[in-house]
C-alpha cells in the first residue's frame, strides 16, 4: 500500500484547516477489525440467503431462525475488537465539536470504540439494541451486549462434520465457528426473548430490515448537519461504495455546500456518487492503517490516545 505524499499532503493542508467533516462509514472499515461483511457470514448460514432473513416478514414466519442468524452477527462482532480508525474517528469526534459520522455499520465498534453518541448517528441500526415488535403501543428498548441474548440461543458446537473435526485438529482445537457446519435447532417462540414490559410480544434485532424505513431521528440529524448556516469542508467515505441511497445522496448534498470528498478504500474501481471531481482525494488500502494517517495532524499519535 503505497500513498502519494502529494495527495497526503494536500489533505493535511485542507483538514487543518476545516471547521465541519461529515464522514459516512460502510462494512469495510469493520473488515480491518476481521469481521464478516452481512453477506459473507458463510460457515453457519451458507444454506441460507441472509437477505430472505432480513426481513419483518421472515421473523414473523420463523422468528427463531432469524434470531440464531442475529445472535450469530452479535456473537462475531463481540469476538472483534475496534480498529485504530475507529479510535481515530473517534478522537477527531472529541476535537472537532463540527465533525458528524453516519454509519451504516450495526456492529456496536464505534461505541466500543467510545465513539461520541452525539456525532455518531446509525443509519441502520445497531445489532445491540433488543426492541418489541410491537413499535405502535409498547416501544420498548434496551442496549444488550449479552452473549448469547438468551441461553437458547447458544451457538451449537457439536456434532461437527469430519471437515470441520479435521480443520479445528489443524488449528490445534481454536475453533472458527465461520468454518464449520451445523444443523439448526429449531426453536419455539417461547425459547426466544420476550419484552419485559408488555410480557407478551418477543423482542427484535434493533436493525433495519429491508423494506423499513431509516431512524428518523438520524434522518433528521444528518439532515440538519446539511442544512446548517455553515458549509462543510470534507467528506470522508470510508469502506464504502456509497452507490445506494440515501447514503449516496449525502455525498451529493455534502458537495453542494462546499465538501471536497475523500474516499479510503480497497477497491479502486469504486467512485464516490457524482463521480470523481477536481479536488478529491482517493486513498486505496486498509482503512485501520490509513485513516489514522490521514487524521494525524489534527488527532495526533492514536496509539497514545487509545
């Protein structure tokens, strides 16, 4: 991974120099801290779509294969620790009262990573939020970083195939449940979690399914960060391709008050909505390695600050 120290240098110049960022994060920034992308849970769910999964219609036809799908994403994202990137968004969080991310990540690392809730808004949700199904009239919620959510829901290590016996001998018994196959137990509804207020409906992933709309109290937030007085000076997009809307919308909308944008990413071949524009910056490469990089001059060493 090579970086032009021109670019480099033009970016340090620019961000010294800003009063408001809007940065919008995308799996690829929890990709450096290991974890599977949503579609590349593999092991556990390779015989089953987890897009069919991600949908009220699919917990209300099986909420319990929906739930050990979840508590399976609960269990690997708690396995992986925040990166230096997400501690360096963090910190420019703390320095820069103007700073604002939208993320569309629902693994819970910018908080662990002591992100500012306050200029951290989550466009979808997050996995550690448990919410009754029923919005209309009990609304219940609770952040739950217990795993697994309900001792039903324990990940099944046994009866594993001879392939996986044979990978998990290799590894000397470190077991990478990524890589093994086991068969589902089926769950009745009263093994699953129940709202503790209402007592009768069972709680969800606090995520957004398709076919949901987004928070609105994050719509509004982002909105009001782009519509405020002041313009906005950069636009970091980081492990995202950012084609899909509204995500690609804030790009657009950043631009038109002023932003330069910034993309960090692997994939080169991936362009920021609108295209490439006179005075963007891309930076190809590991995000974790990257972003602490392009945040020195205003964040400092982030080793020292973790």
């Amino acid at each position: 991974m090579e970086i032009s120290q021109e670019d480099l240098a033009s970016f340090h110049t620019a961000l010294k120099s800003s009063k408001r960022i809007l940065a919008l994060l995308g799996a690829g920034l929890s990709a450096s801290s290991g974890l599977p992308t949503f579609r590349g849970a593999g092991g556990l769910w390779r015989t089953h779509d987890s897009i069919s999964l991600a949908t009220p219609e699919a917990f209300n036809k099986n909420a319990g294969l929906v739930w050990q799908f979840y508590n399976y994403r609960r269990h690997m994202a708690l396995q992986a620790q925040p990166n230096p990137a997400h501690y360096a968004l963090a910190e420019l969080a703390r320095r820069m009262p103007g700073f604002m991310t939208l993320s569309q990540n629902v693994d819970g690392l910018s908080q662990r990573a002591n992100h500012p809730m306050k200029q951290l808004q989550l466009l979808h949700g997050t996995l550690f939020e448990l919410r009754c199904v029923d919005r209309a009239v009990c609304r219940y919620s609770e952040t739950n970083f217990t795993d697994p959510v309900v001792p039903a829901l324990e990940i099944p290590t046994s009866d594993l195939d001879p392939t996986s016996n044979e990978a998990r001998k290799e590894k000397g018994n470190d077991l990478d449940i990524s890589d093994v196959q086991i068969p589902l137990p089926a769950l009745k509804r009263e093994d699953l979690p129940t709202c503790p207020k209402c007592k009768t409906n069972l709680l969800r992933p606090g995520v957004v399914w398709f076919g949901e709309s987004l928070p609105f109290h994050v719509l509004e937030a982002a909105e009001d960060f782009l519509n405020h007085p002041n313009d906005i000076d950069i636009m970091l997009v980081i492990g995202t391709s950012a084609k899909v809307y509204p995500a690609a919308g804030y790009i657009e909308k950043a631009r038109e008050r002023g932003a330069r944008v910034c993309v960090i990413n692997m994939d080169e071949t991936d362009r920021p909505a609108g295209g490439w524009m006179d005075g963007n910056w891309f930076f190809r490469g590991d995000a974790a390695v990257l972003v602490p990089k392009l945040l020195e001059p205003v964040i400092g060493d982030i080793k020292a600050s973790e």
